[in-house]
C-alpha cells in the first residue's frame, strides 16, 4: 500500500489545532493522517528526502520520563519536514534546579516554538499548556491515560498489512492497567471498526466501569480465539504501586507470547508491541524477531512516517 500522490486534506480543513487524546480527531482527520503517513513512508522507504513542508517552524520535545523510540521519531520526523527540532536534555536543565513543569514548557515557548512535544506524568498538563502556550501540544505520553500517536502509529502499521482496520479482532494482552497504549489503541480501533479484546488477568486490567466497546478476556485461549493481531505489552513495573507486581508473578507461564501460543490465534496472526519489550516476561523473543509473524519493527517503521504526518496536519493544517 502507497500514496503515491499526497492525499487531500478532510473536506473542511483538518482542524485539530493539539494532539493530547484521540478523541482530539475526528474520523475523517484520523482518515487522513493515516493516508498522509502512507504517503510519507513512500519517501521513506525510497530513502528520498521528503519536501521541507516545516521550513521555518521549531518544534522542542520535551519529555520528563524515559523514551526511545518517541523521543527520537519525532525528532527524526520533524528534521525529515525541514523544522528546527530542539531535544531538550532534561536531566541537564533547569528542572534540576527546582524550576517547574509551566515555567519550563514557558520559557521554551517564548523561544518561537511553533510546536511542543511533550511527555510527562503530571494530570491535566497537557491540557493547561494547550491553554498557556501559544503553539501545538501534542501529547507523546501522559501516565497511564494516552499516547495518541502511538495508536495512530499502530493503526497504519495493521493497515499497511491488511489494508484496513474494519472487522479485525486485535488481542491487546498483558498489563492494560497501567497502558497508555492500550488505552489510546483501544479507542483508536474501535472507532476504526475493529473488534479490541483486553487479555489478562484481573489484576492488569483497567476498572470495570472503562472502555465498554471492549471484551475482556481472563484466558489467553479465549482472548486469542480467531484474532488476526496479536498485541503484547510491557508489565510497566515503574507504575505498578498498587499489588501489579504480585500478578505479573507466574504471567509468562499463563500468558506468555510464544509460537506455540500464538496457534490459539489465526494462523496468519500477526504479532505486535509497542516496546520496549522485556523478552521472556511477556514474550518470547523467538517470536518477536519471527519475520513471518511479528510487525514490531514496522510499528518502529510507521513512527516516523506517522509522525511527520502528524506535525504537518497540525502545523499547516494538511493543505
Ligand atoms: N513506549 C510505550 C509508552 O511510552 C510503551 C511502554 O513504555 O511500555 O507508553
């Protein structure tokens, strides 16, 4: 799957004016993002520099917790567009020295910024800075509540391999509790059309009253039976104050991720994870480097394509 040609902006302009949940999108604004992402993924796979749409614009990421791959696509997305991309080395800043989360998102503002990337676990910042900055916030990790781009990113990764979303079941498994992944992937899919399972023990999954489009699946048979995607996710230890370390004893053994366990699924399932992944805690690494099975490397792939598709609908409004 590729547009070849750059895809048309939703009839009305893409308006979204921040990126902090996915609900911040309509459908046909999530449409388009993911048709701008297969357009930019075409340069990327070519290796051909893609048109410096962000000439001019400065974009600062600043992420108070760890990441990786975030981090670092973005990054890589905005410099790929022609922005002025500004990491900012957290540990080696002001925040040291006592300055807090508005004052340093201000400060950094006030130097033109035109787009700010943040990650942090503080409730409700993203939404304050959307009101106090004068440029796009666009959400890259908020605690357990969302990481927009990451669903979006998932979602063109499952379309570049089964063309769409509509009608798939997608086993999300592992510690959902404490997911901002499964969280921001659950409603991305299911407004997507497809059929989202949360498949774990009782003690991972998130309260009773959340995410009713959702089946849950205490049984890795049940949660498995006829998916076409199989998600695994990291037990995410840092977060786990309250008990989640007792019922990630014993988790590998019942729902580990492994060849022999992924038969439970369709036979052409594909595997994926958001990373990092912790291998043999709750996946084989056999299975995750299984070229045949696994599309975790791809999600890498769509991270970037995905985005840059992000900083230039929200930057230029996709015209
Ligand atoms: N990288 C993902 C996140 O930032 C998943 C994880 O950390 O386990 O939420």
């Amino acid at each position: 799957m590729t547009t070849a040609t750059r895809p048309s902006p939703p009839k009305g302009g893409f308006n979204a004016r921040r990126l902090i949940g996915v609900d911040d999108l309509s459908d046909a604004e999530i449409h388009f993002l993911l048709e701008l992402a297969e357009h930019y993924a075409g340069y990327l796979r070519r290796a051909a520099p893609a048109p410096r749409r962000l000439a001019g614009k400065t974009q600062i990421n600043l992420f108070y917790e760890d990441s990786t791959r975030t981090n670092m696509s973005f990054e890589l997305a905005g410099k790929k567009l022609g922005a002025d991309v500004l990491v900012v080395p957290v540990a080696a800043s002001s925040v040291n020295k006592g300055e807090g989360y508005i004052d340093t998102s201000q400060t950094l503002a006030a130097m033109s910024a035109d787009v700010m990337v943040l990650r942090a676990n503080e409730k409700g910042l993203h939404e304050t800075l959307d009101e106090v900055l004068n440029c796009i916030v666009i959400n890259a990790g908020d605690g357990v509540r969302e990481h927009p781009t990451q669903a979006l990113l998932d979602a063109a990764a499952i379309a570049s391999e089964f063309k769409k979303l509509e009608g798939l079941t997608i086993a999300i498994c592992g510690d959902i509790r404490h997911s901002r992944v499964a969280g921001s992937d659950a409603r991305l899919f299911t407004r997507l059309g497809a059929h989202v399972r949360f498949v774990g023990p009782a003690e991972l999954m998130p309260p009773a009253d959340e995410f009713s489009a959702v089946e849950r699946c205490d049984r890795l048979s049940d949660g498995l039976d006829g998916a076409d995607i199989v998600m695994g996710l990291r037990m995410q230890f840092e977060r786990m104050g309250d008990g989640g370390a007792e019922a990630a004893k014993g988790y590998y053994d019942k729902f580990g991720l492994t060849h022999e366990t992924i038969k439970l699924a369709k036979p052409a399932a594909k595997i994926m994870h958001p990373g990092p992944m912790n291998r043999g805690v709750e996946i084989d690494g056999a299975l995750a480097d299984d070229p045949e099975r696994s599309i975790i490397l791809r999600q890498v792939f769509y991270g970037v394509a995905m985005r840059m598709a992000c900083l230039d609908a929200l930057l230029t409004k996709g015209e």
